[in-house]
C-alpha cells in the first residue's frame, strides 16, 4: 500500500539561496570567493554574528539575497577566524559595504539549515548595525604586510579558474581539460597555432622563425591595421618573445611550475590566437583602407 505523500510546509520560508557549510570555514571562503571570480559584484554583506560564530547575508544584483552558513568565527586562534579576516579584507576590497548585526541563536540555526523565514529576514533588514563598528577588529593583524593592499595569502583565496568568456574558440577544447594536464594542453596548442599560421601563410618552419617570417618582416603576409607600424611589430614581436620564453623551455624539458603560472601561459598563448584571429592579409589590409578612403572621400563631396 503506497503511503499518501506529504508535502513540504513551505508557507513562510524565505526564498533565497544558501552557500557554504556550517562549520567548514573553506567551503564557505570557497563559496564566497567563487561568487567575486564570478564576476557577481556583492552590494552589501551584512555579517551575522552569534556569540563567536559568525555568518553572512549577502546582497548582489539583481536583488538576490544570498545567505552564507556559519562557517566562520572569532577571538581566537585558528582556520575560522582567519578565514573571516581573509573575507572581510576581500569584502572590503570588492567594495561591498559591510555591517555587522547580532542575532539570536534560533535565528542562526535556522539559516544554518537553510530554513530563515521571511520573518527573519523582515527581522534581519530591521537591525540596527553594531555601533561602534568592530568588523575591523576581526581582521588579523599579520594580514596587513607592509601597507600593502592585498597580502600574498589573501590572493590565494581567489578560486583558480580559466575565464572561459576570453578564450579563443579554436583553444576551447583544450582548456576544458587544461586543469586534468596543463603540460599537454600548453604543447597542443603552441602546435596548433603553428599550422593555422603554415596554412595561412603558405610559410614553412615554426617557433620563432616562422611568427617572424609571418608577422615581422615589412613584406610580411600577415599583419594588422593599426595607425602606426610599430604597433604592428610590437605585436609581431609577443608571438616570437612568447615562443622564445615558454614553448621552448616546455619543449625541451619537463616544466613544472604550478596550476597558477600554467594558467597565465595559457592566457598568453590565448592571446596570441586573438591577435593571429586578428591579423590581415597584405590584400585585405589594402582593400580595407582603400574601402575606407572611398567612404571618406563620399562624405566629404
């Protein structure tokens, strides 16, 4: 006999959403920061603090409220109240305006599992701040390292990730799995840009001999227009200082040097493949201006 299903009460409950792990400080420094390097800009970060525990209601575009567990806390030593002084520093430094409110502990459970009531939020937006402002205290001294605006541990919350939005569609299969092999993907797609430049140009060779052939030279097949020809060449000149200071080394010796400088090569190879996307034939380069003499001298009868 089938049970009579039951519906979940859900009159009252607040819609929004809820990230992060109650008590896990870096899943929720992860939930955060993934919503920066998402380019989700938060307007406000209201800090809930109980006792010395402490979460987060934040309010981001769109007005979407986003309510952060209490993965954080404070007045002592250790993981949760450094992640707290790494959030507030990155909060602070996105422009987000921060206030802290205190609340009570049934309030706190409630949005721990992912239940706050309208109710609460009502109550929540009804607060008064915390007067004086003491958020500033629970950023940990040894963040600050010499006036500096961003310590070296405090980038390092950012999540490491591949701006898909940047990337060359002739490269996207390869950054999809740059992570799985970063060695390989870097050598594949220094190849690949290799032969669209052979089949374009007609030019044998490759590396360095090859881009300068392509690029550099003034009779050169391929180039860009751009007012001024150094321009030209100073473009010219990435593709043969890239080649000459990354492909060459990971062509000749096993390169391990970390996820981070990985993914700044492959933007730097990305990069070449939008300027080569970019580049003319001598024929469309005169065409073009040509095309854009013609239009001017048309608006000048």
């Amino acid at each position: 006999m089938w049970m009579k299903s039951r519906s979940l009460p859900v009159k009252g409950l607040a819609g929004i959403e809820y990230i992060g792990l109650h008590g896990i400080t870096q899943a929720c420094v992860a939930a955060i920061t993934g919503l920066i390097g998402n380019g989700i800009r938060i307007q406000q970060a209201r800090l809930l603090t109980c006792g010395a525990d402490h979460a987060f209601l934040l309010n981001v575009e769109f007005d979407r409220a986003i309510a952060v567990k209490a993965g954080f806390a404070s007045g002592y030593g250790g993981e949760a109240p450094s992640g707290l002084s790494n959030i507030l520093q990155l909060l602070d430094l996105h422009r987000a305006e921060i206030e802290e409110y205190v609340v009570q502990p049934s309030l706190m459970d409630r949005l721990n599992n992912s239940c706050l009531l309208d109710a609460d939020l009502d109550l929540i937006y009804g607060l008064l701040p915390v007067r004086p402002q003491r958020w500033h205290y629970y950023i940990n001294d040894d963040d600050e390292e010499h006036g500096r605006l961003i310590s070296q541990r405090l980038i390092r919350r950012y999540p490491l990730s591949i701006p898909f939005l940047l990337i060359d569609p002739r490269i996207h299969d390869l950054a999809v799995d740059f992570f799985l092999n970063p060695d390989s993907t870097l050598t594949r797609a220094y190849r690949r840009l290799e032969e669209i430049v052979r089949k374009r140009t007609g030019l044998a060779g490759e590396g360095q001999k090859l881009f300068s052939a392509a690029f550099h030279v003034d009779s050169s097949p391929l180039t860009w227009d751009v007012p001024d020809i150094n321009e030209a060449k100073g473009r010219a000149q990435l593709f043969v200082a890239v080649f000459a200071a990354f492909r060459n080394a990971r062509a000749h010796r096993e390169i391990d040097v970390g996820e981070s400088v990985e993914l700044r090569e492959l933007l730097l190879v990305n990069e070449l493949y939008r300027l080569e996307g970019e580049a003319l034939t001598r024929d469309e380069l005169e065409r073009n201006r040509r095309e854009a003499v013609e239009l001017d001298n048309k608006f000048d009868l």
